[in-house]
C-alpha cells in the first residue's frame, strides 16, 4: 500500500522529466513502426540514420544549452540564427580567404561570437531593454552582416581540418576496425558512469532524506537508457564509430548540467530568474549574470556555427535561418519555465533531440515541410499545455 | 438633519483575523469626516466595505445610505450611487492623458466611439473645478504626486459623487500641495459633497473635519464633534489599550555599540527634488533590540534599504561605522560583508524565490558558506537546511520542500535563516511578524530574544507599537524622512510615540504656513 503511494506520487511529481524520455521513446517507436509499414520497409534506426540525427541537430542541441541559460534568466535571445550564420561566415573567411589553420580559425570564431554576445547583453543587462528587442535587432543586424561579409555568394569549400568539426569521426586507436573499438569502450564507459552516478544520486536521496525514487521505477529507467546507449553505440561502432560531434555534444551536455546544478554561479542564475528581487537583495549582482548568459550564448551560437558551415562546407547567406526558433522550442519542450527559473539540461537535449528525431523521420516518410513545421508547432504547444496544466492540478 | 450615511455593527473576518468588530459610524450630508486610528485599526477595511470591494453578504451589520439600505456587489454598485474611494495608491494610468484618465471606464461615447470633443471639454470643466491648469491631453506621469492627487479628485467629481471617500490622501504629498488639497476638500464641502477623510495627521484633520471618528482594534472607539477635539483625547483613543503578556521574557544586556549611522540623506529614486530621508542618526548595540517605530510613508523601510546595499533611493550621503570601524554598504554582497542582514517587510516579493526548496533559499545568501572552488558542495548544504529548519523549528515535511507551500510563519522562519546563515552582526528586522498568526508571532519573538542574547544587534521597524514596546529595548520614532525622537524602554509609551509624532507634524505645518 505505502510502496503502491509512494510510485503513484512519485510518478505525480516527476511526471515531467520522465515524461519526456517516455515521448522520446515513443516517437522512436512510432517511427519504427510507420516505416516498416511503409511498400519498401525501411529501417528506422539503422546506424546511419542515428549518425545522422547527431550531425543534423548537433547545432540545435549547442544552441539549446545556452538558450536555456537566457530563458532560466528570464530573458530569450532571438538571435543566435543570425549570429550563428554570422559566425560561420567569419571562420569560411578566415580558413578560406585568410588561409589561417582550424585551430586558430576555432577559438578565434568563438572569441567572435563571445563579443557579440556580449555586445547584447550589455544593453540588456545593464541598460535593463528588453532583452527580445536588442536581440530582435541583433537578428537583423547580424544577418545583413552576414550578408555584407559574404557578398552575395557562398565561401567553401574547406579544407579537411575544418571540416572534420562536423563530418568527422573518432579515430580508432584500439585498431580493431570494424566494429569501432574506441567507440564500444567510450560508450561502455558512458554506461558505466550513467549508473554509477544514478546510484550515487540515489544514495545521497536516502541520506538528504529526500523520498527515494521507487528502486523499481529507478532500475526501469537506467536499464532502457542503459539498453538504448548500448544499442546506438553498437549501432555507430558497426558503421563509422562516434561522430566529433557527438563527442562535442556529451561533453558540452556533462559540462553545462553540471553548471547549472553544482556551481554557485549557475545556482544564482535559477535563483535570479526565479525572483531577480530577491536575488539581488541576497547579495548577487544580477546585471552581470544576465550579461554573462548573453556571452556564452554567443559563443554557443559561433560554435554552432562553425559546425553547421563545416557540415555544408560553404557559409551561405541564408545559413541558420529559424535556428533561434529550434533552440526556443527545444528548451520549452523540454520543460523550462516561460517566467525563468527553472527546466533542466538533460530535458533540453531531450526537447532537442525530440525535434530531430520528428523531423528525419517526417523526412523519410515523405512528409512534406509544409505539414512538418505544423506538426512541430503544435508538438510544441502540447507540451507547453501539459506543463501548464500539471501545474494547476 | 437625517444622516447621508449610517453604518451599524460592521463586521468583517478574515481566515484567522477578525479585522473589524461592530464597528458604527454616521455621517452627515454635507459634512466633512475624519476617521483616525493606527495603522491596522481596521480604517481601510471599513472603507472597502462601504465602497464594495467587499460585496454585501462578506461582511455583518448594515449600511443604510441615502435613507435606504445599501448592498452592493462591487465597486460599480457603489459608484453607481455616488460613493467614490481615491485609495491612498493613486490609480491613474501613467502613459494616458488627463482626459483619458477621467473618463476610463466611463467614457463620454456613443456606441463605443468617443466623442472626444465633449470629452476635452467636459475635462476642461473638471479640472478648473479642482483648479488645476494643465491642458487635456497632458500624459499624467508628467504630472507631481500633488497634481495627481487632484487628477483622481476630478475623476470622482465627472462621475457625479456624493460621498467622498480619501484614503490618507496627504501621505505622499509636501506640504503645500497637501494645504492645496485640503482647500479643495473645504470648497467642495460648501458645493455640497460630503466627505470621508482617513488621516492620521491631526493638523490638517482640525483644519477640515467637522467630526472625527476614531476606530481601534477594529472597533469604534468615539465620534467627537468639532469643539470636542483635543490631541490628547485622540491619541488616548486610538492607542488606550492594555498590554498583554504576549512577548517572551528577556534580560536585556546591552554591550558596545555595534552599528552607528550618521546624518544619513536619501532621495526618492524617480522623483527629482524629493528627499526621503533626510540626516537619520541611530546606533544599535551588542545584545540589544532597536525599534523603529512610525506611521506608514515614515521611511522606515527606506532607510533600512537604503543602508542595506543602497537598495533603495539615489544621492545616498552619511556615515555608517560597524564596529567602530567605517563600513562600506555600497553594495548588497559589502553590506552582507560588513555584517549586515535586512529581512523585508514583503517577504513573498523581495525575501523569497518561492518555487524553489527550503535548502535553497537558505543558503542563497551566502553560497560560498556551502561550495568549494565555486562548486556546491550538497551534502553540507543540506547539513546547513536541516541545522536552520531544527534550530527555527520550521515546520515542513523535508527541507526540499518548495516555501510557496509554507505558512506565512516558517517563510519568514526560512528568510530568518538565509541571514543567519551570512553571520550577521546586525540584522534589521522590517516587519518581520507582519502577516503571520499569532502563535508564529511569539516564536518569531523568542528566536530575536535568542539572537540578542548571542550578542548580536537588532533593529526591529514596525507598524504596531504594542509589539515594538514589549521588545525593544530602545525606541527611534521617525517621521517624515527624519528620526524625531528616541525613547528608553521605561520612557516609550504609545502616547509619547504618537506625541512626538504628532508634535512633528505640527511643527511641519507650522513652517509650511511660515514660509
């Protein structure tokens, strides 16, 4: 009875986070399934495609992590489309025209992109302007920018340094070939550290006295992600191993969920968006934690960048358009408040990865654009309905 | 002469509070009447049930006006019978035009359409009648408090009033725009409108009224007429109560002094020209408990928050020595470091991130207290949640319990705790049992008893003088921006505090009309 209560209310109070690995799962499946229906079945998750929703949404994922700062602050940042395709044009013209080498074209891009947030955020920081309205003009800006500096046409293509960032793989330094043997021991060791640190969680939930999750309920969950990253990984080692991309995003993933939950910094940017008042009264310079969501916003936005100019191999005019639109959504879906202070990391690239997997499958099936930007659309405000609806239970 | 206004054995109850207890009043048509009584006597209550924004059926007694009963629904209800409030918060929408401001909600229109001739012209109309020479379609935020003041005036006269109802209608104005209004209460009088006026300054009040009304402890007290108004019977009226055991025992041990501010100047932050607090001293020693005691609008919280990270107010100048030593407080995380607390008045909108855990909000204030090398370290911030929830007696399932699901007494417990967490030397105490049941009150009262006896200083600023007298051990009265007097513990008693201020006030009045 008091074990049947307890999964009941947990389940109440965690409805969200695992609801939204629960739709993940069901969208795959969903997936799966269409396409075998399909006169010539096709296989949904084959390695290929996994590759390819990494290196496709890899750049939506990056934007996110840093959209979920400006959003937990209380602000949004309209721009990062913009600055990204800005961005992106400065490392083309740098690695093309300059002829500078990646590791250079890199940190420097991101330095690029750092100052423009920056830029930004000075004025809604310090200035207090709504930060919707410098950064609806930085879309602007920034996109003729991009244009001015391209002059109308493509830069690309790149050399094999550059493009590496994005088309890239693991090398395989256990030289066993196929399948990928660094990949099968980086994604064991994913798995070990997943479990070793939910074990570690859960431990500490006991003693901090936090009602434990239901041990049922928590071996549930760790063995199907334990299963899922198992599977991919065996998936990607039998094809060309982890893509450079991927290894970026876990490692940015680990990074910021470990910002945002155990660093006084990150702390005191959920406690400024949950009552800036307060915060501030506590003793915690608010302006300069909003301009600083801004910075690293645009040097998530340069990194996202360079890796979507890498994958084209060329900086287009029109690269990164309805970026910022991607980033916005995939940190409401995953489950950030519209007011600011609170959603989490891991339901970001959730949110993120919700998107991608939606749009390749919509893609293979043969869905058009036109029905996929509605269907997205209204995937967006069905989780934001049943966030608000929770609650007001 | 029958009463324009008779309200009989008005009652009204709140969860846990009984706000108002057979409470009577009558008014005269014609008439100008005062009601008085300290702050939370229960003055703006009544009003609200008068004007309807508590509906017929919230409250007990009757109201029969206008020789009928009255039952309204609303606001609308009332206004539609003459009765207009002007609360002591101006309701004016800034970024519209005079002319727009008159007529909201009661728009001069046909079918939806304004006629804006009419409108600029019947405008023109209200606004000589309260004498004021501003153009219809100035915006209102270009206008002073004062000339606002006579805005919402002019909006009660275009909806055609017959009793009207001034919330403290002085309490933000300078004097002579604070005489310019009680002209026009005078001029309006003789026009026929019968007024209502809450004030607790006794001057203008003596200038104006015809009769005064005082209410205490949600009761009438007594009605006197003109020739029977005296300051001392006043004062008696509205603070004669007993005192009951209500604050816990406490041997005072006061030692050296701990904090001193000298000739403290703040200005209003948007109104240019506009000083708020205007050369403040006080000290506070070791082991000791300050009050601040004064009406609302006193700058009490704006010195406190002025002295706490300059919060509050621009052109701030004076000295602040803690310890003996000069302190910086320039900025919140200097005060905190010069061992400063500040626990607001409005713990909800500036004390509180309300959506997140007790162990959050605890240790908010002082993050490094629990990290190392800016990491958290959770396990000793938890330590640190469940150390404060024993030691406060916070009552709550878990420390990771949101405080939106606490009770007005363990959040005020929880914001007590974030600034013990800091150390402080000093904390000031605004308000710091407003809102809370009675029961949380007297804990409240025994963890400010423990702190002093740890050696600790504590300024204590409150609206209710019982409390402030039985548990301070000095008294500061302030009025009007400036600190008016100081009283001993065996000195202070609620006449002598709202003689000094009364005698302040006088004294304002008398320069006013000097100069």
């Amino acid at each position: 009875m008091a074990e049947q209560k307890g999964l009941g209310a947990h389940l109440g109070g965690h409805l969200r986070e695992n609801g939204m690995l629960v739709a993940l799962v069901a969208i795959v499946v969903l997936f799966s399934v269409l396409l075998q229906l399909q006169p010539q079945p096709v296989s949904f998750l084959k390695a290929q495609n996994i590759t390819n929703i990494f290196l496709q949404n890899g750049h939506v994922i990056i934007l996110a992590l840093g959209m979920l700062l400006v959003i937990v602050a209380g602000h949004i940042d309209l721009s990062v489309g913009s600055v990204a395709a800005f961005t992106g044009a400065v490392a083309a013209w740098l690695t093309v025209n300059v002829g500078l080498p990646f590791y250079i074209v890199i940190p420097l891009t991101l330095v690029v992109g750092g100052l423009i947030g920056a830029a930004q955020g000075y004025w809604v920081a310090f200035w207090r302007i709504p930060s919707f309205i410098v950064t609806l003009a930085g879309m602007m800006v920034f996109r003729g920018a991009t244009m001015w500096m391209l002059g109308g046409q493509n830069i690309g293509p790149f050399p094999k340094g550059f493009q590496a960032l994005s088309n890239g793989f693991i090398p395989d330094l256990t030289g066993i070939g196929r399948p990928h043997g660094l990949t099968l021991i980086v994604i064991a060791i994913a798995i070990g550290l997943q479990l070793w640190l939910g074990l570690r969680a859960r431990a500490r939930d006991a003693e901090f006295g936090i009602t434990p999750e239901p041990s049922g309920l928590f071996w549930a969950r760790n063995l199907i992600i334990a299963a899922a990253t198992a599977f991919v990984g065996w998936q990607l080692a039998s094809f060309r191993g982890l893509p450079n991309v991927m290894v970026v995003l876990a490692v940015l993933t680990a990074l910021y969920a470990f910002f945002t939950e155990n660093t006084v910094t990150g702390r005191r940017i959920y406690a400024l968006g949950g009552n800036e008042k307060a915060a501030k009264l506590s003793g915690i310079r608010t302006d300069r934690l909003v301009f600083l969501c801004f910075v690293n916003m645009g040097v998530l936005a340069a990194l996202a960048g360079m890796i979507v100019t890498a994958r084209l191999n060329s900086a287009t005019p029109k690269a990164g358009t309805g970026f910022e639109l991607d980033a916005i959504a995939s940190v409401f879906i995953g489950g950030a408040s519209m007011t600011g202070g609170s959603g989490k990391i891991v339901g970001v690239v959730i949110g993120a990865l919700i998107m991608g997997v939606m749009n390749m499958g919509m893609s293979i099936l043969g869905i058009g654009s036109d029905y996929q930007m509605m269907i997205k659309g209204l995937v967006l405000l069905v989780a934001v309905i049943f966030d608000v609806y929770n609650k007001n239970k | 002469m029958t009463a324009l206004l008779e309200m009989r054995g008005i009652g009204k109850v709140f969860p846990g509070v009984r706000a108002l207890d057979n409470v009577s009043l009558t008014v005269a048509p014609g008439e100008i009447h005062a009601i008085c009584g300290e702050n939370g006597a229960g003055k703006s209550t009544l009003m609200k049930v008068l004007s309807g924004v508590y509906p017929h059926g919230s409250y007990e007694g009757e109201i029969i006006y206008d020789g009928a009963p009255l039952a309204c629904r609303n606001i609308r209800d009332s206004e539609a019978r003459g009765i207009i409030i002007i609360h002591q918060e101006l309701a004016l929408v800034p970024l519209l035009s005079i002319a727009e401001n008159l007529f909201l909600g009661n728009e001069v229109a046909q079918r939806g359409v304004i006629n804006w001739a009419l409108a600029f012209q019947k405008t023109g109309e209200l606004l000589k009648k309260v004498g004021l020479d501003e153009a219809p379609t100035t915006k209102v935020e270009k206008l002073g408090v004062g000339k606002q003041q006579l805005i919402e005036i002019a909006k009660a006269l275009a909806k055609d009033v017959r009793l009207l109802i001034l919330d403290e209608p002085t309490a933000a104005l300078q004097e002579n725009d604070s005489q310019k209004l009680l002209d026009l209460m005078l001029e309006l009088k003789a026009q026929g409108v019968t007024q209502i006026i809450i004030s607790h300054k006794l001057n203008e009040i003596s200038r104006v009224a015809d009769r005064i009304t005082v209410i205490r402890d949600g009761s009438t007290v007594s009605t006197m007429d003109k020739h029977e108004i005296s300051e001392d019977r006043i004062i008696r009226d509205m603070v004669g109560r007993d005192m009951a055991h209500r604050y816990p025992e406490r041997v005072p041990n006061p030692g050296e002094v701990l904090m001193e501010v000298k000739d403290w100047n703040v200005w209003h932050p948007e109104q240019l020209g506009r000083q708020v607090i205007k050369g403040a001293a006080f000290n506070v020693r070791k082991g000791e408990i300050v009050g601040i005691a004064g009406l609302m609008g006193s700058g009490r919280t704006e010195l406190a928050m002025s002295l706490f990270g300059r919060s509050y107010g621009r052109d701030i100048t004076g000295q602040v020595t803690m310890g003996g030593k000069p302190a910086d407080t320039s900025t919140v995380a200097k005060a905190v470091e010069a061992g400063l607390a500040y626990v607001t008045e409005d713990r909800k909108v500036l004390g509180l991130v309300l959506e997140e855990p007790i162990v959050r909000n605890v240790t908010l204030a002082n993050l490094p207290g629990v990290s190392r090398r800016g990491v958290l370290d959770k396990r000793r911030e938890t330590e640190v949640a469940e150390r404060y929830r024993k030691a406060m007696a916070i009552r709550t399932p878990g420390v990771q319990q949101k405080v939106v699901n606490l009770s007005g007494g363990n959040q005020q417990k929880v914001v007590l705790s974030k600034w013990l967490f800091t150390d402080p030397q000093v904390l000031i105490l605004d308000e710091p049992t407003r809102g809370i049941d009675v029961g949380a009150k007297f804990e409240i009262y025994s963890i400010m008893n423990d702190l002093a006896a740890q050696g600790r200083g504590i300024v204590m600023i409150s609206s209710e003088m019982p409390e402030l007298l039985g548990m301070c051990d000095r008294i500061y009265v302030m009025n009007e921006g400036r600190i008016v007097g100081e009283l001993s513990a065996e000195e202070a008693s609620q006449e002598r505090i709202m003689a000094l201020i009364i005698k302040d006030n006088g004294q304002m009045a008398g320069e006013g009309e000097a100069a």
